[in-house]
C-alpha cells in the first residue's frame, strides 16, 4: 500500500518534530519545513498529498504560502494551524482555499483526525454520477471539473465536495448537520459555523452570475435548485 504524503510546515522545532512523529506512527510519509519559503520548495520536491501549515512564521507566512501555491494552479490540500484565539485567521485561511484549522494548542490525536477527514473527502466520490447539472453548471467528477457556463470554476477539494453534493441532491434541503456530516465527516452536533463560512465562498464562486443556484432555507439548511 502506498503511503501518503503529507508536509508539515510550522517554525516552532518542537512541534514540528512531534507532529512528523504523530502523522509518522499513523503510517504517513512525512516531511517537514520550517517556514514558507523552504515549504514552497519542498512542495515541489514531494509533492505532498496534504499539508500542515502554520500561520505565523518568518520569512513567509502560511497566507502568503498558500496564496503563493493557489496562484500557481495548486490545489493540495491544506490543514491550518492557527494560535490566534479569534475567527480571524481562520475566516482568511478558508477564503485563500484551506480545507480545513485547527486554533493551538490542539491535541495530536484531533490534528490525526482532521487530517484523516481531509483525505477522506479529498478521496470520496461525492455520487455515483460522472456528469451532474442545474442550468448552466455542471460538475464533471472524473476530470474534477466544475463550470458555468464556459467559465471554469476552481474550487478547493473541501469546496468541490460541497458543491457535489448539494448538487447530487439539487431540490433536496440538506442541514448543516448532514452538511457537517457528509462533507467534512464530523459530528452533526459540531460547531456548524464552518458550513456557513464555505457556503459564503462557494456562492462567490459559484452564484456570480444569474440565476442564483444555492438557496438558503431558513432554520433548516440550504440546497441547490433554480428558483421561480
């Protein structure tokens, strides 16, 4: 069985040694970089699966890494580490296209399981259909494919299962549990603010133009149909 490769980007030694030791002992291949800059080229040599980054680091931050590595058409997945006790970072580092943070300190055992929800909707196929559409959007799942109109629509992998599944149940109101559930993998009683933060981003990406695609139902969820 191949292994999957995940980079570990933080400045801070020891936690960066304990976090190649926790993904290590879960049977990842794990490298490791102490900043942005030397993050950037060890994504070019090991072409990771998924990457750990902090926030605050010198030289160049995890903003500016992922942005960097968003501008050149990379779409790995990217885990946030944040020490920030506020929304802040976390609200910019899903608009830049994370999938997914993590605010210090944070037990190894919930950073192993986030990581694992990460692989795991990096890995599902969100239907059984290849082609889906509602008007002029259409999601081809074997190239990975989202556009509207002729305009190609690039979406993190978070935010492509999102959408594919709303889609795959377009006239269906799904909740924010089975949203929490079905995309992100967690527990329907989990914190359900992350639906509405991504829900945000895809309507800018996805509803930029008429007709307005994913609705808000109020007090039960949201769902994907053309109205009037």
């Amino acid at each position: 069985m191949i292994k999957r490769r995940i980079l570990v980007v933080d400045d801070e030694d020891n936690l960066r040694t304990m976090l190649v030791a926790a993904l290590k002992f879960e049977g990842y291949d794990v490298t490791a970089a102490p900043n942005g800059r030397e993050g950037l080229r060890s994504v070019k040599e090991s072409k990771p699966d998924l990457i750990v980054l902090d926030v605050m680091m010198p030289e160049l931050d995890g903003f500016g890494m992922l942005r960097r590595l968003r501008e050149t058409g990379d779409r790995t997945p990217v885990v946030f580490l944040t020490a920030k006790d506020t929304s802040a970072d976390a609200v910019e580092g899903l608009g830049l296209g994370a999938d997914d943070y993590l605010a210090k300190p944070f037990s190894l055992e919930e950073l192993v399981a986030r990581v694992e929800a990460v692989m795991r909707r990096v890995d599902s196929s969100p239907t059984a259909s290849a082609v889906m559409t509602l008007a002029d959007l259409t999601i081809d799942d074997v190239a990975h494919r989202v556009t509207r109109g002729s305009e190609e629509i690039h979406l993190s992998p978070t935010e492509y299962k999102l959408v594919a599944f709303l889609l795959s149940n377009k006239g269906r109101v799904m909740s924010r549990g089975q949203l929490l559930t079905n995309v992100w993998g967690y527990s329907p009683d989990d914190d359900p603010s992350v639906v509405e933060t991504y829900i945000g981003y895809v309507r800018k990406k996805v509803d930029y133009i008429e007709p307005k695609l994913i609705q808000t139902v109020r007090g039960v969820g949201y769902t994907m149909r053309v109205e009037g």
